[in-house]
C-alpha cells in the first residue's frame, strides 16, 4: 500500500481522488485549505457518484505522515502557495507528480521539492467543479507520464483504478500536442462561451489560427506535430457537445483567476525566442491575462442540467 498526498482538491485533484480510491489499495491524503472531509463527491462519465473518503488535512502543521507520493493539483498560479506543504510533505524518498496545464511542470516545481524527482502529468479529461463539493468528469480518468522507471511506477498505482494512465516516449510532444489544444481552448474563456461557440466558421478560422501558429512553436521547441495536428484540433472542438467546456472557461465563469501564461502566453515568449510571429496569441494572451487581472465577476455561463 502506497500513502498518497493529493495537494489540491479542485476538480483535477478530485478526480485524481476518486481514481486512486476506488483502487482499493492505497491510502489517500487530501491537502488543501479547507476542511472538507467527506463532503466531496465526484461524479463520472457515466453519472455514478464517489464521495471522497479522506482524511483530510486543511494544513500542512497537521500533518505527521511520510508519503511515497505527493500529486499536485493546484493551477500553475498557485504553485508558490503550495511551499510550505511540499515542504513537510516532500522527503526521500518521496516521488512529485505535477498534474498541470501547460509544458513548464518542472522549472516551476523543482525549486521547492527538497530535491524529490518530479514527474509532470498530462490530463486529458475535462473535469468541472459544480460547487464546492460537487466535481463532474465528463470523460474517463486520462493521464499520460513520461517513460520510465517512476512513470511505470506511477502507472501502476492505477493498476485497479477506473482510469486509464499510461507512459508517453515522447512526452514533450504529447505535452505540446495538449497545448495547443489548451491555447485554442482560450478563446472559449475570452467569449465566455462553451463549445458550442465552434458552430460558427469564424471561430473555427480563428481556432485553427491559432493552433498552427502554437504547432510551429512547438516544432521550434523539439516538438513532433503533423501539419494535420491543428486541424485534428479544431474538428475535436466543433464535435464537442456544445455544452462541453474547459478549465479556463470555468475559471472565468466563477470569477477566478485564469492561467493565462501557462496555456497562451507561453507560445508568445518561445515564439519570440524562435523568431516566430505569434499574431493570434498576441491578441488572446494579453485579453486573458486582462480578464484575470481585473477579476471580471462570474458570468453564469449557462451549462448541462
């Protein structure tokens, strides 16, 4: 049996939960500032319930266990916040999986992990929060990790889970492939409007913009993007359900702030570095980092019944 810290129990965080739960084999410990024990539930694809078990720990002075894993799965903004958690929690030989938006997991993470290898962590699941104790994952529990000795390791702490977690060999790609699928997932956030918005060709042109300028970033990067990756894209957009949304979008929705550098601005710096325009970026980055700064109020995006 493994002991698992899960720092942050937002909607990833949640999911990640109620995943690692129902694998019967492990013992999972929920870090966040609220006290939330046994008020969490997390509804699946298939509209079945799990109400988190806990034990819960709303600070980092209670807690006395040592742990094998800590999982974070707070947005990138919060990273800084989460020091001195990852400071009691973090000792050999403790392994860190970041659960994050963005390519960036390490340079932000490493610094305050007590020298604890860190895996980041791709999640290709839409989850959202409800309300404070109420997360919906639209699709099946999705990870991917990069290959390798801690990534078999991870994968097999699901061995049991209702969630599919495997190792890329290219995880640098993978991550930028769900980037560009991040940066175009903006537009949403910046309308405040869900899927349904790529019926129109407009937004449909805008979105492919967008993700071929992102797609040639990445290839500068290193990255392995087909020609076709950005029109795979947006034909994922437009088949959506219209009332499906995005992390971002959510965030908007209630009034949060958005992680507008992690998943736009992000293309705009290394485009500059490469010496490649990033035009649509240029306009969405600064409009999203506008929206966060301000703290526009909660728009009551209407969504599924």
């Amino acid at each position: 049996m493994s002991n698992i810290a899960v720092v942050g129990v937002g909607s990833v965080g949640a999911a990640f939960a109620a995943a690692l739960e129902s694998d019967g084999r492990h013992r999972v410990l929920l870090c966040g500032r609220k006290d939330l024990n046994g008020s969490v539930v997390v509804e699946t694809e298939n509209g079945s319930r799990r109400r988190l078990e806990g034990p819960y720990f709303p600070s980092p002075d209670s807690f006395t266990d040592r742990v094998d894993w800590v999982v974070l799965a707070v947005k990138t903004y919060q990273v800084g916040g989460t020091a001195s958690w990852l400071k009691v929690l973090c000792e050999s030989p403790t392994k860190v999986v970041v659960l994050q938006n963005g390519i960036e997991h390490k340079i932000h993470v490493e610094p305050l992990v007590n020298g604890a290898p860190v895996l980041p962590g791709i999640i290709w699941s839409p989850a959202e929060r409800i309300d404070s104790t109420h997360v919906r994952v639209r699709q099946r529990l999705r990870i991917s990790v990069p290959q390798g000795v801690i990534g078999d390791e991870f994968v097999d702490l699901f061995r049991d889970a209702d969630a599919q977690v495997s190792t890329a060999d290219d995880f640098h790609s993978a991550a930028w492939r769900k980037l560009c699928i991040n940066a175009v997932a903006g537009i949403m956030a910046v309308m405040g409007a869900r899927a349904g918005i790529f019926e129109s060709a407009a937004m449909c042109d805008l979105a492919l913009r967008l993700a071929e300028e992102c797609a040639e970033v990445g290839r500068a990067d290193g990255a392995k993007i087909s020609q076709m990756f950005p029109q795979q894209v947006v034909s994922e957009l437009r088949g959506m359900p219209p009332d499906m949304g995005t992390s971002i979008l959510f965030d908007r929705m209630s009034g949060q702030p958005l992680e507008w550098d992690a998943r736009n601005a992000v293309v705009q710096r290394l485009g500059r570095s490469y010496g490649i325009p990033t035009p649509v970026s240029d306009v969405i980055a600064p409009m999203l980092e506008g929206i966060s700064t301000i703290g526009v109020c909660a728009l009551g995006v209407p969504g599924p019944a």
